[in-house]
C-alpha cells in the first residue's frame, strides 16, 4: 500500500477529501497474463525501436504494472463518490497527476519488477554467447581450404650480365 497526497476533487470548503492523502493498494504479485504483458511489452518495445533507450523501456515496464498491478485506491470524484478502478482512470490519474503516478510507480516497480525483467534478462543471456568461442563462428561449406602453394625461388642470379657496360662515370673519376 502507498499513500500520495489527495489528488481527489476538493471538497465544497476547499479542503481536501483526505486529509491524510489517498491510499493506493497494489496486488501483491501480477497474475500471470499481466506479468507477461508487462515482458511482452518490451519485446514489442524492441521490435518497434530497435534504438529504444533502457529509461524509455523501464517507463513503460511502470506504466505497465500501475495499469494492472493497482487493486483499489481511495480517489474519489467531486460528488464524492469512489472512483473505480480500471485502465482509463489510471491513465487519468497519472495524466493529471504526474509526481503522484511517479511515487506509485516507484512502489509498483519494487514490486513487480524483479518478476517481470529476471526471466528476460535469462531469456536474453541464452541468446549470447558470454564468452569468446575457441573455434570459428564463420559458415564454411564443409571442405578445408586448398593447402597454399611455396612461392618459387628467386631468379635474380640468372640475369644475364657479362654484356652490360657502366653508363656513368665512377664517383673516383676512373671508368671501365
């Protein structure tokens, strides 16, 4: 359970409904379709921005579990009547009532998460490899490569050069 600050109508005077503030309850753990549509909604997150930041991820992740995971809350309308508790005065609250929504969220969080981002972090381990593998990764076609061939000797020293001459003068002056 949290306690924000009364975000209900005020009363007729100008006070507000709850003195004390509203008091939120939370399930204690997501049923198991809202625990997977809070990871489904990462999945769908990642698919849909490849580039998402984590902060963007983990914002929807709270949305997400304020949606599904508030049970009841003591926010009334003006008449002073309850407000039931569905997905659109959700939206609504936390639309009209952000630093509230961020507390609620922060408790949702403490929560719920560790149920919902541990398998996918598991999940998501099982698809990379930790550590360097020792063999190639590369696709190979099933034969080994064709051995490489010695390059042949030099034949530099069968230049023939008994009829060349010295086109210069020698830096000592003498020629041949």
């Amino acid at each position: 359970m949290a306690t924000i600050r009364c975000v209900c109508p005020p009363k007729a005077d100008g006070q507000p409904r709850h003195a004390n503030g509203d008091t939120v309850t939370f399930r204690e753990r997501l049923p198991f379709r809202d625990a997977l549509a809070a990871r489904n909604t990462v999945i769908l997150i990642k698919q849909d921005d490849p580039e998402a930041d984590a902060a963007s991820i983990l914002a929807a992740l709270t949305e997400v579990y304020l949606l599904v995971g508030i049970e009841s809350w003591t926010l009334t309308d003006g008449k002073g009547k309850p407000v039931p508790v569905s997905r659109q005065a959700v939206r609504d609250m936390m639309a009209e009532h952000v630093d509230e929504a961020m507390t609620l969220g922060d408790e949702a969080d403490a929560l719920y998460s560790e149920a919902v981002i541990v398998p996918l972090v598991n999940r998501a381990a099982t698809y990379s490899q930790p550590t360097q593998t020792s063999a190639s990764t590369s696709r190979t076609n099933g034969s080994r490569p064709a051995p490489r061939k010695r390059p042949k000797p030099s034949s530099i020293t069968t230049i023939p050069t008994a009829g060349t001459e010295r086109m210069s003068a020698s830096p000592g002056g003498g020629s041949n």
